[in-house]
C-alpha cells in the first residue's frame, strides 16, 4: 500500500508540477526510507524484517526507483494533456 501510495504521489507532483515536482517526489520518497531509520535507531518494533541498515538501503533505493517512475509517469502525462489541449 505504502508503494502505492508513494508512486501516486510522486506521479501528482510530475502531473501538476512538470519538470520541478523532482522535489515534492524526493521529500514524499525520503519519508520511507527515514521512518525505518528512526525506529531502528530508537529499538522500536517494525514492520521490516530483518530490520538491518541494508535492509534499509534496498527498501531507500526500491522506492527511489518506484518514486521515479511515478514522477516520469506525471510528467509524461501532463505532456500529454498539455499538448492535446
């Protein structure tokens, strides 16, 4: 879900934003990867397992490349609609 969730947002910041909604995706994309970070560096439970710094590292650079996606998704998009209209 949180794939999900991430992919869509990044893809509305490429609809809405072009080119520049590059920053709205890394801010939404680094949430990801940093909410584990704290809760390993606090000992809390989590729902990464193992809960590892590489771990960590594989789910920072999955959702980069999800992130990317969807923010080129949004921009081609908004190309599209641009062009059309």
């Amino acid at each position: 879900m949180i794939v999900t969730l991430l992919f869509v947002a990044s893809g509305c910041a490429g609809a809405f934003c072009g080119r520049h909604g590059w920053v709205s995706a890394v801010v939404t994309w680094a949430c990801v990867p940093l909410a584990h970070v704290a809760k390993h560096l606090l000992g809390w439970p989590d729902t990464l397992h193992p809960n590892t710094y590489q771990s960590i590292i594989f789910l920072a650079t999955f959702t980069l490349g999800v992130a990317a996606i969807g923010l080129g998704g949004g921009v081609f998009a908004r190309r599209l609609v641009v062009r059309t209209t």
